[in-house]
C-alpha cells in the first residue's frame, strides 16, 4: 500500500472517522515486517492495540453492560452536606475554646521580670543595643583586613595592563628586525654575468 494512502488512513483513524475494512487494512499493513521507518511508530502502536484486542476481546455483553452502568441512578450528596456542616460547627466551637482559653491566659498582669518603668526599659534596651553594635564592630574588623589583603594582589593585576601597553614598541622593534633580515638577504644577491663571445 502506499505511503500516502496510509497517512491518509491514519489521520482518519486518529480521528476515529475509519470503518472497520479500513481499520482491518491498517493492521494488515502495520502486521507486515518490512514497514517503512517513518511508520515505526504507528507500527508499534497497531501491534500493540491487536495484541490486546487478543488478549480481551470486546463481547456483545459490553454495550448492554456500559447502558446499564450509565442509565444506574446517582446517589445523592446530600450525606456528605450534613458531615461537611458537622465538621464547620465542631472547627468554629474549637476556634471560640482555643480563643476564650487563650485570652483567659493573658489577664495576668505581674509576670515576673516585668516592669512598668518606662525610662528603665528604655535603658536596659539602648545598653544591650548598644553591646551588641559593639560586638558586631568587633566581628567586622577581622573581614576588613581579609578585604584589603585581596586589594593588593588586585591592584598588582592591575599593571599587567600596563605592562602590555609598554610592550607595543617592542613589537614594533620586532618587526623592524625582520623589515633589516629581509632587506639583508636581498643585499646578497648574486649576479651571473655569462663572458662575451
């Protein structure tokens, strides 16, 4: 069969618009060993869909059994309403508990360490501020000299740029030996004067 005909099979196959002779077609030529490269695929796909038609078989029970499961009556959700508005009454009577609990908890009034001088508060905490800026201060020091330990490699890196802006007149002197080699060879040029007859 040819090769144009068949892709025209496939695409109403993938399509589900073949007839049976149509669809029996394609398996005879995706049965055949020597299928073209460009349907191996397809060819895969066909045997694998005649190995399981094999393996079970459609019956003349099966379109009776589908029509019995689609016409069978839905259950009702209504069970599940009454458990979801179960469950939304016991989740907000566990909200107002875990509230009421918690708000009769804060009604105590002297913690201990608490006090209602405000100008105390406000020292002890401008103290331990003013401790822990010192300690960072302190931390911050030992990164600083590692930063300017980095700088000075750095800033020797820097000079090989100009290290190769002085080496430009080199080249140039470079080339001038070899203007002097070429103009040397051409000085040793022999010339063979043949003698007069």
């Amino acid at each position: 069969m040819e090769p144009e005909k068949i892709k025209v099979l496939l695409k109403r196959f993938y399509a589900g618009e073949t007839s049976l002779t149509e669809e029996s077609l394609l398996k005879k030529f995706f049965a055949q060993p020597d299928v073209p490269e460009e349907f191996s695929a397809e060819r895969e796909h066909f045997l694998l869909l005649m190995q399981w038609q094999k393996e079970s078989p459609l019956d003349d029970t099966f379109d009776a059994h589908i029509m019995k499961e689609i016409s069978r009556p839905q259950k009702s959700g209504r069970a599940f309403v009454g458990w979801y508005a179960l469950a939304g009454v016991a989740a907000t009577v566990l909200l107002l508990l875990a509230l009421w609990l918690g708000n009769r908890q804060d009604h105590r009034t002297n913690l201990p360490g608490t006090t209602h001088n405000v100008a105390l508060v406000y020292a002890q905490a401008r103290s331990a501020l003013q401790l822990v800026s010192e300690n960072l201060n302190t931390g911050i020091q030992p990164a600083e000299q590692a930063v300017a330990h980095f700088d000075q490699p750095l800033g020797k890196a820097s000079e090989i740029g100009m290290l190769t802006n002085a080496m430009k007149p080199v080249k140039n002197i470079q080339e001038i030996e070899r203007a002097r080699a070429l103009m040397q060879s051409m000085n040793s040029v022999y010339i063979k004067l043949k003698p007069l007859k």
